[in-house]
C-alpha cells in the first residue's frame, strides 16, 4: 500500500519521505528513506519497555527515555513537511512509546498529521481487560488538526462505536487497490509457476489469498475442497492454493500444524498447496532468473477466488479477484459485504453453512458477465491511481 502510494504520488509531483523501523528498499526518484531503529517492534530496547509497561500498567523511567528519543528523532524528519501519513501507530500495541511520541509531535507541530488507521485493539476481545489502562490509554490521540482515515465504512463505524476517549466519529473512507495491470497477464514467468506447482490448465485452480491465521479460517477451505474432490470425481482435478505465509507467533505456528495435520487426514496432498515460499509482493529476480512470483501471477492461474475468513479489515482479495477477473465465492462478513454490496459481484455464504453445501455451489457455479462487470468497477473504484487522485492528494 505504501509502495503505491509513493509511487503514483511522485508521478504527480510530490516529494516523498519514507520513515521506518525496518524495512525500505523502494528505490524511487524523489524518494528518501530514513531508518529509525527504534520505531521497530522488533527493537530490542522497545521489546523490554513494552514487556514492563503492559505489566505494570504504569509509566517508567525506560519509557520516558525511550518516547523522548524516538520524539527526538523524528522531530528531525517531520520538521520541514507539509504532510505526514501514520500507520496504524496511532491505534495498535506494538510500540506504545513511538505512540506517545508521535502523539506529542501532533500536537505541538505545524505539520499536517494524518492518521491511517487499518485496525484497532479497541475491538478485540483479548484486550477489553485492559482499556482504560496505561499504555493503552495513549491509543487513539485526537486533536483538532489530526485527520483519520479507515479503509472501510465498516471499520470506521467500529472507530465511531467505541466509547469516550477512545471513539472516533469522524473517519474519511480511503480503500485499498490494486494497480490493475498487474492482474491482467499469463505469461512465460506465470507459465513457469504452473509447472514449479504442478497445474495444468485442466485443473480446477481454487486461489485461497490470505496469511496462515487463524482468523483466516484456511480449516473451512480445506473442507470444502475435500468435498469438491468427492463430487468432482475423475472429472476434474481440483487444486487449492494457500498463498500467504504462517505468522511467526507461536498461535499461527500452532494453527500451520493444525491445517497440514487435516492435509494429511482428509488425505489431500495432492490437492493442496501452501506456495508462499514462491510468492511475493512483486516478482522477485536473480542472476535474470524468476527467484518468486507475484500474487497476481497466482490470482492469474485461479478458476475461483475462496475467501473464508471470519475477520478481515478491508477485504483486499475481492477486488484484487475483481481486477484478475476472478469469480469470488466469499464468507458473509461486514468487510466482504460493504465490498460486494456495493461494487463488486459476488457470491457469499454463512460461517454456519456445512462445507458440503459450500462446495455444491461452487461446483454448480456457471461463470458469466459478474466477471467483466466486477472489472469495471474495480478499475472504476479500485484502482490506485484513482485512489490516490481523487482521495489522498485533496488530504495532502
């Protein structure tokens, strides 16, 4: 997202400074990178502060160092511009002092704050224990120059239900995208990918485009791609791709276990794929030979789009199956409802419905024009130069 974002936005004539824990590597004209070790979860120092804080529900000396040196830091970066996008800092726990910085350099500072929230801990069950408690009463900071932006209605009424401090009433609606032209080629390299994988254009190619985590609800698609298997019988192979990795906490390790455990038991080895270790953001090349793929070269293979996740924030795979011109078949949640509801064509069902009747629809489904029709309105809606024109440069 911010790779595009930095992108388009230096195609119109902005300057762009991008600042980071860890990570960079955009390499663009017009782009600078700035390193802040100290922004990073991963940041030894910042891992002991947190581990205290959230302990002990109270400020310590530690943290005060910690917030005062990040504050002075980006103090530096964020003196001469005119706008500063913030991620998600403003609203989850991975970095309480970076938030406590950042929110005493929004108030105190000339420049123009924007604060992209994509989620929030305010909504999730494990921390209710612990609202109104420090750190997390630094969550959510509001002033009057401080605009917030969400990726979907559905998020933003989240933000508008919270209650006082912590509520935000006022949300501008900025969805992701996807830059379309990624999602409209097979070639050579997505050729290549076929036969590292093992498909055939006769296969029933089912695109399962989420991260191995629980919240994922993977365990469904493999239901329903073993009942595929049943009804389909010798007369077409079917092929589930799981492109995202595991998380690296020990949950999803554990949920990883779990999924290949009913791999073996449902006895669909040969049915299904866990690719992530051959996919990435964007093809990957080295000594001029293709090292990984895309995920639009996946969508590209796909024959259905399969969805079945019990918690998203936006819903990204819709309208990237959308810009593939990928069938969607998806679960009923709010995100994916929003999406389909009011721009893509889609087909849904209940968390409830027995995996058997899942995979009957899908064997009956007949593609027709929902296909061109959800093509036109992601490139219509979704596509990032279109966000960023008509959405992000009025807030700069």
């Amino acid at each position: 997202m911010i790779d595009y974002h930095s992108r388009i936005l230096i195609k119109h004539g902005y300057d762009i400074r991008l600042i980071f824990g860890s990570g960079g590597g955009l390499n663009y004209k017009n782009l600078e990178e700035f390193e802040v070790p100290l922004l990073s979860p991963e940041n030894p120092r910042v891992q002991k502060v947190q581990k205290e804080i959230l302990e002990k529900h109270k400020k310590n000396e530690e943290f005060e160092k910690l917030r005062d040196d990040i504050k002075q830091e980006l103090r530096k970066l964020f003196s001469d511009l005119k706008s500063c996008i913030i991620h998600n800092i403003p609203s989850m726990p991975f970095n309480f002092a970076a938030t406590a910085a950042i929110n005493e350099l929004a108030d105190d500072m000339k420049t123009r704050f924007i604060f992209w929230l994509h989620d929030t801990i305010f909504v999730r069950e494990e921390w209710q224990d612990s609202i109104g408690k420090f750190p997390l009463t630094l969550l959510h900071h509001k002033n009057k120059r401080i605009t917030f932006v969400t990726p979907t209605s559905f998020r933003a009424k989240q933000f508008a239900s919270l209650k006082e401090p912590y509520m935000i009433s006022r949300m501008k609606v900025i969805p992701n995208g996807v830059s379309v032209e990624e999602y409209l080629k097979i070639d050579e390299i997505t050729k290549q990918l076929m036969r590292r994988l093992g498909l055939s254009f006769d296969d029933f190619i089912v695109v399962t485009p989420v991260r191995v985590l629980p919240r994922k609800n993977i365990e469904l698609a493999l239901n329903v791609v073993h009942e595929l298997v049943h009804i389909s019988g010798e007369r077409k192979k079917i092929k589930l791709l799981i492109t995202g990795p595991p998380g690296a906490d020990p949950e999803s390790v554990a949920y990883e276990a779990k999924l290949r455990k009913i791999v073996k038991m449902r006895r669909l080895q040969d049915s299904v794929i866990f690719c992530h270790d051959l996919i990435s953001f964007k093809r990957q090349f080295f000594n001029n030979k293709i090292v990984k793929w895309s995920v639009a070269d996946v969508y590209n293979l796909a024959d259905l789009v399969f969805i079945p996740s019990k918690e998203e924030g936006f819903g990204l795979p819709v309208i990237e199956a959308g810009a593939a011109r990928k069938t969607v078949f998806c679960s009923r949640i709010p995100p994916f409802q929003e999406l389909i509801r009011e721009d893509i064509e889609g087909y849904m069902f209940d968390l409830k419905n027995p995996p058997e009747d899942i995979a009957f629809r899908i064997y009956r489904l007949m593609l027709g024009s929902t296909v061109d029709n959800n093509f036109d309105k992601v490139v219509e809606k979704y596509d990032w130069e279109s966000i960023v024109l008509k959405k992000i440069m009025p807030l700069l």
